[in-house]
C-alpha cells in the first residue's frame, strides 16, 4: 500500500512540475503536443500520468521548456 501511496505522490509531483513549466512558458497542451509530435490525446494522457513520455519525448518537452530533465522528471 505504501508503494502505491508513492508512486500517485510522485505522479502528481511530476503533473504540477511539468504543467507548472509549460504554463510558465505561456503553451497550452495542445502546443506541446504539436510541438513534440504527438497527438492533443496523448500529451494530455502523459501529462495527466495515465500513461508515460518516452524518453525522446521527455527530452524535446526539456528543450521547449528550457528545463532539464531532472528538473521535471
């Protein structure tokens, strides 16, 4: 139960850093998604931690944002 207690805790963790940025930036999620080459569906999937970026995708959303990896995954 823990376990799973901390995997949601990190999902969420990771929405508000990654939501946080692109809203920073002034890109709604229709943006990233065009940007990086995905469709609206699926960014909003990812970001929403119902299903996980591939590591391309984490890297070109790290460029966008002028973030580094760590800083929001």
């Amino acid at each position: 139960m823990y376990e799973l207690k901390r995997r949601c805790v990190k999902l969420v963790e990771r929405h508000n850093k990654l939501k946080g940025a692109r809203v920073e930036k002034g890109l709604t999620q229709e943006d990233m998604a065009e940007r990086i080459g995905i469709s609206t569906y699926s960014y909003l999937m990812k970001e929403n931690g119902k299903r996980d970026f591939t590591l391309t995708e984490m890297k070109k959303i790290c460029k966008i944002l002028g973030k580094e990896l760590s800083e929001i995954f």
